[in-house]
C-alpha cells in the first residue's frame, strides 16, 4: 500500500529522513518496524536505510508521540 491508497484526512508530518511530508501511517510503519518486510514501494523506503532511518526517528518530536 502507499500513500496515494490513504484517507485525505490523515494526518501528515514532515520527515527528516524523506525531507518531505510523509503521511501519519508511514512515519509510524517506518519508525516502529523499519525494515524490509514493510514491502514499501521504492519511493516510500528510507533513501539512507533502515538502521539510519531508526536513529533519525528515535530524535523526531513524532517517534515520542508513539512510545
């Protein structure tokens, strides 16, 4: 699924990993499970990977919203 499959009410948050709005689903995927059995479409996986991307979401005001 990608993002073009979510509601339009959902909320969005710019990511520092994609430096761009992400939707509310993939940033908690992204951050919660990171890896690849997430089978994201390309331009939905992290550009820099999976172990950079956990570090990243572990300093983004979001990542706390979900522990």
């Amino acid at each position: 699924m990608d993002s073009t499959n979510q509601p339009n009410n959902e909320r969005r948050y710019l990511c520092p990993i994609f430096n761009r709005e992400i939707s509310e689903w993939l940033c908690w995927e992204i951050s919660n499970i990171g890896d690849d059995s997430l089978k994201l479409p390309p331009h939905e996986v992290p550009p820099c990977g999976w172990d950079e991307a956990y570090r990243i979401c572990q300093g983004c005001p979001h990542y706390a919203e979900w522990e």
